[in-house]
C-alpha cells in the first residue's frame, strides 16, 4: 500500500455548533464544509490545517459508531485517516494478507466525495485507521 499523507484526524464532538467556536475563534481555523452522511448516521464540519484536515464528527443517531464512541468515554481523536495512492481496495487485499482485521470489507462512499475502508484497531496499535482516496 502506498500512503500519499495524512488526509485527516476525525475528531468526535457532541455538538459541532459548541465545539466550532474553539477552532474557529481561539485557533484561527475555518470551518470550510459542514454535510451529513447519512448511512454512517453523523454530521460532519471539515477545517484545515495546511495540507492536513480536521474533521469534526457529531453523530446523528444513539446508533452511530461516534455516539457508541462517546458514550463510552471517548472523546477528541476518533481516527487517523491515511490518502492512499494505490486505490482503497487494493490497500484492503493488502491488509487482508498481512492479517490486519477489516471493519469495511470493501470501499464505501465517505464525506467529500472519497471512498473509504476503516481498519480495526485490534489489529492496528489501538488506532481506528481509516483508508481513504478521491471516487472516481
């Protein structure tokens, strides 16, 4: 697998709306996107920060993996996600091999018009990976 960057850290918040004033006002990032995505039941608010993103994560639904997240003390960081070069299921097949356990068996569409695949952290250091390249 080729890994390009950094593409984001997903970041989970209760409330975009009492959470944006801190990165906004205090930090002097703008928030540049705000979208729902509905099958993964969260709102998402994107910043930047040079070429890396913050994306902000409320979630929509008790259901959702962000409210699950934060309902079990999680708080701040939810996911690294990685740019990969070589396409999202190719970098899938990859860890399949290496043995990594998948939480996306294949690519799925994300925010910002990406494709996307979550790695479990069991199999990843403890860190939620996120795969993630541009549809095409």
């Amino acid at each position: 697998m080729k890994i390009s960057r950094i593409d984001h850290l997903g970041i989970a918040v209760k409330s975009i709306d009492e959470v944006l004033p801190y990165f906004e006002n205090v930090l002097g990032l703008k928030c540049y996107n705000i979208e729902e995505v509905e099958d993964q039941k969260v709102k998402t608010a994107f910043l930047k920060v040079g070429e890396v993103k913050l994306e902000l994560l409320e979630p929509t639904s008790e259901e959702s993996a962000v409210a699950k997240f934060l309902a079990n003390g999680g708080r701040g960081v939810h996911h690294v996600a990685f740019a990969v070069e070589d396409g999202v299921a190719n970098a899938l097949a990859e860890c399949t091999e290496k043995e990594i356990r998948l939480i996306d068996q294949t690519p799925r569409a994300g925010a910002e018009n990406m494709m996307i695949a979550f790695l479990h952290p069991k199999t990843t250091a403890g860190i939620l990976t996120e795969l993630c390249e541009p549809k095409k």
